[in-house]
C-alpha cells in the first residue's frame, strides 16, 4: 500500500500502479463502511437454527417467533440509558452441521454480530458453539442435552470449564431421569422396560447414562443392544420384548425408524402387552405423532415447553396459550414445544444483553451471560448455580399424546400429566395406559 | 421357533424389496438406464396419494387408481424430456442427469410439503398393523402379505408383456438394437417412452407400499434406492423373476444378520450384496483363483 502511495506521489502512473489504486481504495471504501456500521448503535445478533432438511420440523416454527421479535424490538433495545438498533440475523443449516459451523463463521467474520443464538439439535449447536468459542463470541444455545454439549465438545468432569464464550441451557440426562422415573410410576406395571436405543450420539449417551440409573430406580432394562439407523425390519428385537413381557416401552430413535419398529410391533402383537410407551427424539411434534395414526395416540413423550408452562416472555411480553393460539391461527397447523424455546432462547440472550454494561462489547456480554439469573418462556434460566459452569439446566416435562375432544381443530391433543422438573406447571392430565 | 420367524419376516420384507427394485430392474434391463432418480420418484408418488388422501380425504387405493395413469405420463415425459436427450451423450449422462433430477426432486417436494413425515397408514386404519396369526407367537402382517403377493404379480405380469405381448417383443428388440428394429418399422422412441411409462407405474405401486408401510418425508428417496439396488444386483441386474429373489435374499440376510446381532440388520444386507457382486463380476472359478492367488502369496 505504501508503494503504490509513493508511484501516485511521483506522479508516474502507470497502469499497474493505477490498478493497485484503484484495489486499495476499494478496500479502503469497504473498510470505512465497516467502519461506519460499528460506529453506529446497531446491536446484531446471529440466530442460527435448522429450518429445513431432516430436522426442518424443529426450525418450522421459527419464521412466527422471529416475527415476534422483530415486532418486539422494532424500537430498538435500551441498554444502560441508550437505545440500541437491534438487527436479527437468522440462518438455516439445513439440517447440515458442517454448513452451521460455515454460518456461523461467516455471521462473526463478516457481519460481526454481538451475540450468537443457537438452537435445536447437537448437529447445530456443537459446531456454532465451537466456532464461538474460537473467534470469542459471546453464544448461547438450548434444546439439546447439556451433557452432550459440554462433555461432547471436550469438557472433563471435575476439571474446570473449557470454555469462555459458550453457554448452554435447557435439559440433560438426570432431568430425563427424573421425568420417567415419575411418569412411569404413574401406572401399575411389571416394571419392566423394553429400550430401543440406536447405535448412534444419543443412544450411546443414553445406554450409557439413563440406562444404569433407571435400573437402580427399581426398573428391569431389557436391551436388545445397539441397532444401525435406517433398520427397516426389527423382527429380532420385538420377540425378545414379548418373551420377556416389557410392559414399559422406551426409545431415542430418529422418526422414520420408529413408525416402521412401533407398526411391526402392532403386527406382531407386541404393543397389545404395552402400558407405557416412552418416546424421545421422535414423537415431539404433532406431524409425526399424527402419521402414525391410531398407533399414534396414548403415546407418551417429554417436553422442553409445553403452552401449560405458567411464564411469560419477557422480550415480547406472551404467555404460553398466547404463543400457541397466535402461532396456530398465523400458521393453520397445531402448536409444537419448539416455540417456547426458540422464544426462551431470544429472551435470556436480550436479558444478557440488557444486563451488560455495554452490549457492543463481547467480553462484557459474556459476563453478563454467566451471571444471567431471569425468568424466560421456559421458566428459570440461571447460570450463577449450574451443575457446571457454563450450564443452566431446564426442565423436561412428561407428555401424552391423547384423542383431541369433539370439536377440536386438530386430531390430538398434547397434555402434562407430570411436573417433577417443574412443579409449576400444572399437570392437566392423568396418564392414560397404551391400550387404555 | 426365532428363526424361523426371522426368514419368515425377512421373506415378507424381500417382497416389499422386489417390490421397490422392480422398476429399477426393468428400466435397466429394456432400456440400459440406471434410473438414480428411482427412489425420489417413488417418494413423489407417495406425495401424490398423500395429497389426495389427506386434503380430498379419497380411499389411498382410489387416489392410486388416480396416480397411477399420472405416473406413467410421467414416465414418458421423463423419457422424452430427460433420458433420451442424456442417452444421446453416452452411458454415463443419464446416470448423471437421474441424479441431478433426484436433487431436484427432494428439494421440490421439501418447498411444496416442507419437512413433516408423512405416511398414508392412518388412512388405511387397522390395515398398517393387523395381521395374521399362523402359529404359536408367529404373527405375519396383512400388509406385508399383501406387499409381497403384489410384487409376484407385478413381476409375474411384466414378464408376461415382455414375452406374450407385441409390445413387449417390440421394447425387448429395441432394447436389443435400436437402430435396426427401425428397419422393420418399429419406432424405437415410441417403444422407449411406452417401456418408460410401465416403469413408472411399477414406482408409482412401489411409492405407495412405502406409504403404508412406514413414513417418508422429502427426503426419503435415498435410503430406498440403496435397497431396490441391492435387491436388483443380488438378483441379476436386469432379470425380473431374479429381482425378487433378489428382494428375498435381502431381506432374509438383513432379518438373520439382526437375530445374530442387533446391529447385524443392515450389514447382513451389504455382505450378502458385495459378496454376490464379488462373485458376479469375476465368475465363481474366477472367485476361486483370486483366492488362490491370495493364499498362495501369502504362504510365500
């Protein structure tokens, strides 16, 4: 650059000099630009969530509670008696983790958000949250076990925490633990659970983890072992499930694998003998729920929020019926849990924002996160007393899916029938057995 | 009594295999076109009867006497617009241009139907799960019975057009010789898009046994082409009763391979199908000379 200043002094201009210019200037236009923006008192927040692809029914509700949002903060965010213009950034993955690490790359290197938002699934949050944790951005991510999250991305237990820029909160293993342990002694049963955990993340991690600590809970585990995703036929699995009279049935499958496992084991006269059948991963939302027909109903489920759930949004200010009504009257198609924590995951990031002294500034943003003790959509997000650092644990309620009543809009209704990870949300309902 | 039970199951299951490959293998044998597209096309079917089922709440065996005739317009336009311009370019081109319409497949029916899986089972009731009992804990489903007596008859009917029909005589010569089945007066590209509609249908039958049987969302077309390819290479590339052989020895590999472990279902498949292509492409004695060769070089 210095060179080609001193060819324009000397007055020769030449066509390579006038070239390299003409390139510095440019650069030095877009520098300015960039500048300029950064100047101004924009705050900009990244929100990175799979809207299409395998996992698009998660992201679905997504476009509704940006519009939310958007409308909520039209007026911009008051931040320490200034009030900041606030720009939402949101990106699909596409389902695609290698393209949610490329997103988020390209939100903090060139956009230069303040504040990344994650959610939904470790195909999503594990890569943003890494190329967070590189760059230091401040990020914050739910809807994903937290121990998949931390000890996942390379946290040992009892050591210090890794990590400076990403927090988590939502759900893991012990709330799941808690959540069956009452769901399932909601009924009389022989205790006896038949599990169906996949060769894959989750299913090691629950094989690993849940299994063992459901045994001493006083339940006999029946494990047929590890199955490949894709299985299309699960002859082998359903006779030992009969043979040993599992009354419990409980599975982290992905969606397609369980319509085909819970119809052939209709056929077989498996899920005659059934009283609970305990969904995870598959069976959180009505579409897939509702593609299973009659099979479909009585099937119990865990949820991350539920309409019942007593708090309000602090960012937009909706309660839970509020948020579900709006969304299927916008939409014509039945509420699902992922918008309570979409919404959860925008309120705790601008309370973070609200409590630092300076939202522009990152460093004092992640402080303001890991001090951040407020109520969301979800109820208490608190990283000031978290099992480890970076993490707020959330509750994860016990579901039914249950035959809609006369005159409802939609076929099924989705009720709490326990609280044990929450006790303010009311329970609506008693557990009904499978074939009750 | 379990394993028994297990090649029973498999069997059933080798029938709905059949059943997806059999399109697959009869383009392949009268056209020599290795169709990728096969298992979204199948999948866009299943939209199809779904859409009628769901918003015009038809009988999904009516909304398939609908679908079906679509199908096999399909079929030809398929061969007009796409396989027969790719043909002109050489063997590899359709192969490629099949697979850049299955990427535009997926991604067209995930704008038009987003990413909800879907099935046609609740609009069937009972019949997605009822079934026979033929014995002490043997159960067989009515569906599975059902699936498996329509890829015999599928099969069974396709061979008899090839081989009793004029048309069958006229698309088995121009899958011979194109160009002289022109001299006595056979038009060869009328021939191709009349054998590219069938094919069609045999998906169109094929993406409603998915249906019912299971789920499937935009992006289901994939997995279901791997099976229907391994079920037309176990049994013969090209052979229609060996398709379903093939289907069968699939299934039942898979249904074994899960009873001596429970993540043996999908790879008793694939070594059942690299083992018979291993065999297929160097011949039984050739087999046996590569392992010769092997043994003895590894004495040495």
């Amino acid at each position: 650059m210095t060179e080609t200043f001193h060819t324009l002094s000397s007055g020769d201009i030449s066509r390579r000099s006038l070239i390299l210019t003409a390139g510095a200037a440019g650069v030095t236009l877009i520098g300015s630009r960039r500048l300029l923006a950064a100047d101004a008192d924009v705050i900009k927040v990244g929100f990175i969530s799979p809207r299409t692809g395998p996992l698009g029914s998660f992201g679905e509700t997504d476009g509704y509670v940006l519009d939310l949002v958007r409308k909520a903060l039209a007026s911009g965010l008051a931040v320490a008696g200034k009030t900041y213009k606030v720009e939402i950034l949101d990106r699909d993955t596409q389902s695609d983790p290698a393209r949610a690490s490329q997103l988020a790359r390209t939100l903090i290197n060139d956009d230069r958000v303040d504040l990344m938002l994650a959610v939904s699934t470790p195909e999503t949050i594990n890569p943003v949250s890494d190329a967070c944790e590189a760059a230091g951005v401040p990020c914050l991510s739910t809807v994903m076990p937290w121990e998949a999250w931390y000890f996942g991305r390379g946290a040992k237990p009892g050591q210090p925490s890794p990590f400076k820029w990403s927090y988590h909160f939502g759900f893991g293993g012990g709330e799941f633990f808690k959540t069956y342990v009452s769901q399932w002694n909601l009924i009389e049963t022989n205790k006896k659970v038949g599990v169906l955990y996949p060769n894959d993340a989750d299913g090691n991690a629950i094989r690993a983890n849940l299994a063992p600590a459901l045994a001493k809970a006083g339940f006999t585990i029946i494990d047929p072992g590890p199955y490949e995703d894709g299985t299309t036929d699960y002859s082998a699995q359903i006779s030992l499930f009969k043979k040993e009279k599992c009354e419990i049935f409980n599975t982290f499958p992905i969606p397609p694998d369980f319509a085909a496992f819970w119809r052939q084991a209709a056929q077989q006269g498996y899920t005659k003998m059934v009283k609970i059948c305990q969904t995870a991963k598959t069976g959180l939302f009505p579409g897939g729920i509702e593609s299973l027909g009659n099979l479909g109903v009585n099937i119990s489920s865990a949820a991350y929020w539920h309409k019942a759930f007593p708090y309000k949004s602090p960012l937009t200010g909706v309660s839970g019926p509020e948020l579900a009504d709006g969304y299927e009257k916008a939409s014509g198609k039945m509420w699902t849990q992922q918008l309570g924590a979409s919404m959860s995951l925008f309120d705790a990031g601008f309370e973070a924002l609200k409590a630092s002294t300076n939202p522009r500034d990152k460093a004092e943003v992640a402080k303001a996160i890991a001090t951040l003790k407020t109520t969301t959509m979800i109820g208490k997000v608190d990283f000031t007393s978290g099992p480890v650092p970076n993490v707020s644990p959330g509750p994860i309620i016990g579901t039914q899916w249950v035959k809609a009543k006369p005159g409802s809009k939609f076929k099924l209704d989705y009720v709490v029938t326990e609280h044990a990870t929450d006790p303010n949300v009311p329970v609506e309902a008693k557990l009904i057995p499978f074939n009750g | 009594m379990i394993w028994l039970n297990q090649i029973l199951q498999g069997t059933l299951l080798g029938g709905y295999y059949a059943l997806i490959a059999c399109g697959l293998s009869f383009m392949y044998s009268v056209m020599r076109i290795i169709n990728l597209a096969h298992g979204s096309l199948a999948v866009a079917a299943a939209y199809a009867l779904f859409v009628l089922s769901d918003t015009y709440e038809l009988n999904p065996f009516v909304a398939l006497v609908i679908v079906l005739p679509v199908m096999a317009l399909v079929g030809v336009a398929l061969q007009r617009l796409v396989l027969e311009r790719a043909k002109r370019g050489g063997t590899l081109v359709p192969v490629l241009a099949t697979f850049g319409l299955a990427i535009v497949l997926d991604n067209a029916l995930f704008q038009l139907f987003g990413a909800d899986t879907r099935s046609l089972a609740p609009y069937i009731d009972e019949l997605s799960y009822a079934s026979w009992q033929i014995g002490d804990g043997l159960f067989v489903g009515e569906l599975a019975v059902m699936t498996f007596a329509t890829a015999v008859v599928m099969l069974g009917g396709l061979q008899l057009i090839l081989s009793r029909t004029q048309v069958g005589r006229a698309i088995r010569a121009t899958s011979e010789d194109p160009d002289t089945v022109g001299l006595i007066g056979i038009d060869g590209r009328r021939i191709n898009a009349i054998a590219a509609a069938i094919a069609m249908v045999t998906v169109g039958i094929a993406g409603f046994f998915l249906a019912l049987r299971a789920t499937f969302d935009p992006y289901a077309g994939a997995p279901q082409l791997i099976f229907a390819f391994e079920a037309a290479v176990i049994g013969g590339a090209g052979s229609l009763w060996g398709t379903l052989v093939g289907g069968i020895v699939l299934g039942v590999a898979q249904s074994i391979g899960a009873q001596i472990s429970s993540q043996g279902f999908l790879i008793g498949g694939h070594a059942v199908f690299l083992a018979v292509l291993l065999v297929r492409l160097s011949g039984p004695l050739g087999t046996l000379t590569a392992i010769r060769l092997v043994f003895r070089r590894s004495r040495k």
